[in-house]
C-alpha cells in the first residue's frame, strides 16, 4: 500500500509542475539552427543568381538517388557581358523529398556551398495529397534563400572550436 | 489437434488447444512483429515468433555504398539508439581504415552513446508501463525525459533519431559552444526523471505483482540463447562489453555492471532503471575529462580506402551486444557487411520465457526484451 501512496505522490507532484507540451500547430518551438529538415538551394544575393553550378556533386553522392540536376552555360557569364564569374549555372534541378534520407551528404560534397539543410518549419511541415507534388523543382528549392527566409547553417566539416570549453 | 468426438468415462470434457495470433499490426508488439501463441485456457503452451516484416536489406545495400553513405542506413537499423549503432559501423571502418580517432572525438562519443543509452532506456520505461497496463502515466513521463535528450542531439547533430553524427575518424563537426552546460542541464532533468520513475513503477505492490516470478530465464539458457546486455545482465551474468572489452574510454571510467539475481521481468526491468543511474555517473565523469583539441585525425585522407581484411567490432549498445561483421578487399565500400543485433539473439528465447505463463503476461515477456524490430529485421 506504502508504495501505492508514493506513486500517487509522484503523479500528485507533476500535477502540480508547469506542463512541457506545447500546443503545436499555434505554436512553433524555435528550432535550433543546426537542425535538418530537407536540403534547399541559396541564391547569390550578390550576382542574383543561384550558386550551384550543376556540377553533379551532389547528384553523385545521394544514397537514396534521389536528385537530378542539369546545367546549362550562364548567360549571365562575363565572356555574355554579364558580371557572374560563373562559366555553368543551374538549369533545372529536383529533389525528391519523398526519398530523401536528409543524410546531409549533399551539404558536405558540395563545393560552392550552393545547398543547405532547411533550418525552418517550412522544411518540417510538407503535407501533400499526392507523393509527386514532394518533387521539388529549381523553384521551389530556390524560393526560401532568395526571399531571404532562411538562415543557413553549412557545417564546417571536421573543425574542432577550439574556443569551446 | 482434433478433438475425440467420444467422451470417455474419465474425461467428460476434451479440450482444444487455442491458437491466437499476435500481430503483426499489434500495438504491443513493439513494431512489425508476429507470434502465434497456442493457449490451453489461460496459459500459453507456445510461441512460434514470425519476423521479417521489416526486413530492409540494410547490409546488402552498404555494401554498394561507400563508408560515408553506409552511416545513414545503419542509423535506421537502430532508431532508438542511433549512436550506438553507428559507433559500431564507424569503429569497424576505422579498424580496417588504420584510423586513429582523436582523444576529444572519444570523450564526445562516450557521451553521446551513454546518452543514447538514457533516451532508449526511457522509451523502453515507458513502452513497458503500457504493457503492463499502466496505460499512460509512465509513458508520458517518459517522453518528457526523452525529449530533453532529444532536444540535445537535435542541437548537436541537427537531426532527433538518424543522427549520422559520428564519421569514419571522429565526427562530422563540433559540438556548440554550450555543449557541457546543455549536458549537465539535461542530466539534471533526467536524474529527477530515474528518480520520478523509481517511486512510480518499483515500489508500487501492484506492479511489481505483475511482473515478479514471470518469464524466467535462467544464466545457463540465457547464454546458451546468446542473450546480451541488460536482459542477459539479468540473469546474473556480469556480461558488459564496455567491462569486458572496453573501447572509446570505457577503460578509464569507473561504473558499475549492473547484475540481477532472478532473472524474471522485474529483474530486466530493474536492471535497466539502475543502469541509468550508472549512465549518469559515466557521462559526468566524461565532462569533467573533456578537452578541447582535434575531432578528426590530423591527416584524414581524402577518400577514405580501407585496407582488405575483415574485422569483427562490438559494442554495448542499450539492447545488448551490436556488432559489425565487415569485409574489406580494399576501396571505399565493404565488399560484406553482417549486423549482429542483440535484439535478434534476445528474442530466441521469447518462447523459453513465456510458456507455461498466463496469456496476459505474453506480452509482458516480450516487452521486458525490449525489442526493436528494425534492428530485428534490418
Ligand atoms: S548543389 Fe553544389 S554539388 Fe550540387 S550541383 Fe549544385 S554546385 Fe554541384
Ligand atoms: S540529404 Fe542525403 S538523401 Fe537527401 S538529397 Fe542530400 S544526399 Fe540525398
């Protein structure tokens, strides 16, 4: 009986703690800027125009396959008049969100550091009604950077912080 | 079995054994899992386990991946201790890679993994109330510890269960800058959850009635079954692969392997709620050791190439023994990958423990393994 009457204390005592849950879909917990939902492309606010040059990278080294990617010449090239030091540029790309493992390989590969895991709740709430609307094209990745609705977090890949501690 | 249309003199009555399936979309078998139970009234006189139903190919596809793709799907074979599957997968790597894995590197892991150890222990805490039918209660009481781990790992690593954290040679980046504070302020949380749990669920008379002298096993099958971690610790044998083959710097710790006497479900269960505490003791020693300095080798190759060769690697994952079976004939892929999951090994003896047991305690039994099928299945 004694240690029935301790249960009902510890039950008691939550009672009167403050509640953890959160009221989710009015309310979104701040996420923390490393975590990882789905990769998205940035824009060059600079040249206005995205960084990815299409150079298969990333393509190459997804586990799951699930990226094409296409490149084209940039018009926007010096040799065109342009002022983009960019020979190659984005044509079309697609993520398939679907597959994707968010194993943030994509991220690490790539050399221009033209990708980035989505940081925000917009990566996290991606409900659909049909599978294929997860296929994400050239505009859809792009739109968040180029608004300028994400601030991105690309790992530096094996440096320590010698400052920590 | 038919039943005699005649009744004899002796035997007014001719029972029929019952055969009921358990699963595979069953609540409370922890996943995708099937057990055919024959019952005579209320007691069970066999289990025959069905498993495969999550069955991925998970080793059959890193073998046509390279050691950095492989981590991500090792991940998924163990989604509630992730690190610790991975620790194994990345060790195997580094032993035919020829890697040395920097002090700091260590002290994170070892941290991570104990961690991990908690937030899977947690879960099985809460799984387990259900099971015995404490609907409720311990489960919620659970996640809200389970989620301040998880909220950690989230800052770390940026992902809540598929970490991919630890890489061939140390890890993928540092932790934050607030790293020891964030710790200590979740092992604080915890501490007061073991706590919270142990005043809940082990003094109370009515769960312990419930899970006291059921599902037996005793030391001499248990090893003969190939049981490991806490259901094997259970049983009285003093099996630890962090005590008996230490990696990462187990050797340096001071901690305790936890051993039971009876090896019925309270011992399982306790065992476990004790090797939290330990846990705790491990992670704070860790803190005080840690250091800043390097994360990955000073000369960490390009394209990492293994060596040919094979390598057996264990590990004490929160279920028991995860090993790493890898196969090399040089480049960047294992040419042969076997996981050897304790969950497997510690589900042979389900029907050992559960015949001759009250239907209702079949679940029990089986939750008291702590089974994750996908580490089951792979
Ligand atoms: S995202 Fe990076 S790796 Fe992928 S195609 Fe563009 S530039 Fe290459
Ligand atoms: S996160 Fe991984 S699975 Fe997803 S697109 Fe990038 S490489 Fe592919």
């Amino acid at each position: 009986m004694k240690g029935i009457a301790k249960s009902l204390m510890v039950t008691l005592s939550t009672f009167t703690r403050k509640p953890v849950t959160r009221d989710y879909p009015n309310y979104h917990r701040e996420l923390p800027e490393r975590d990882r939902a789905f990769p998205l492309l940035l824009w060059d606010k600079e040249i206005d125009e995205p960084f990815c040059t299409g150079c298969h990278a990333c393509e190459r080294a997804c586990p799951v396959e699930c990226m094409t990617v296409l490149m084209k010449d940039n018009p926007n090239h010096k040799s065109n008049g342009g002022d983009s030091s960019r020979r190659k540029i984005i044509d079309k790309f697609w993520i398939d969100y679907a597959r994707c493992m968010r194993c943030n390989i994509c991220v690490e590969v790539c050399n221009f550091d033209a990708i980035a895991m989505n940081n925000t709740w917009q990566g996290h709430e991606l409900s659909v009604h049909d599978r294929k609307d997860l296929v994400m094209d050239l505009e859809q990745l792009l739109v968040q950077s180029h608004v300028g609705a994400i601030k991105e977090w690309v790992p530096v890949l094996g440096q320590s912080n010698e400052t920590n501690e | 079995m038919v039943a005699s249309p005649q009744a004899t003199p002796e035997h007014e009555f001719e029972t029929q054994d019952l055969l009921i399936n358990v699963g595979p979309q069953h609540p409370s078998t922890h996943g995708v899992f099937r057990m055919v139970l024959t019952i005579d009234g209320e007691v069970v006189k066999d289990v025959v386990p069905y498993i495969g139903y999550l069955h991925r190919g998970a080793e059959k596809l890193c073998e046509t991946m390279d050691f950095r793709q492989g981590i991500g799907f090792m991940d998924r074979t163990e989604y509630l201790a992730a690190h610790n599957a991975e620790l194994s997968y990345v060790m195997a790597v580094e032993a035919l890679a020829g890697l040395e894995v920097p002090e700091r590197a260590q002290w994170i892991r070892t941290i991570l993994c104990e961690l991990n150890r908690l937030s899977s222990h947690f879960m099985f805490l809460g799984a387990f109330g259900i099971d015995v039918g404490v609907f409720g209660t311990p489960f919620i009481y659970a996640w809200r510890e389970r989620e301040a781990i998880i909220d950690l790992f989230e800052e770390i690593s940026g992902d809540r269960m598929m970490y991919a954290y630890f890489r061939p040679g140390g890890l993928a980046w540092d932790v934050p800058l607030n790293f020891k504070e964030r710790v200590r302020e979740v092992l604080k949380s915890t501490r007061q959850g073991i706590r919270d749990f142990d005043e809940l669920l082990t003094q109370n008379e009515i769960f312990r009635a419930r899970t006291e002298g059921i599902g037996y096993i005793s030391a001499e099958d248990a090893i003969d079954w190939g049981m490991s971690g806490p259901s094997i610790r259970a049983s009285g044998v003093p099996l630890d692969v962090r005590r008996d083959e230490p990696y990462l710097k187990y050797a340096e710790l001071d901690f305790d392997v936890i051993v039971g006497e009876n090896g019925d479900v309270f011992d399982r269960y306790y065992c476990r709620m004790l090797e939290m505490h330990e846990s705790v003791k491990i992670i704070e020693q860790c803190l005080e050791r840690l250091q800043p300095g390097l994360i990955v080798p000073d000369k960490m190759p390009r394209m990492l190439r293994a060596a040919p060769g094979e390598v057996y690697i264990r590990t004490e994952a929160p279920r028991g023994e995860y090993g790493i079976y890898m196969v090399s004939k040089g480049g960047n892929r294992p040419y042969r990958l076997k996981v050897r999951s304790a969950c497997l090994s510690n589900l042979q003896a389900l029907r050992q423990m559960s015949v001759d047991q009250y239907i209702a305690d079949a679940i029990i039994v089986l939750g008291s393994i702590d089974i994750v099928l996908s580490e089951v299945d792979r």
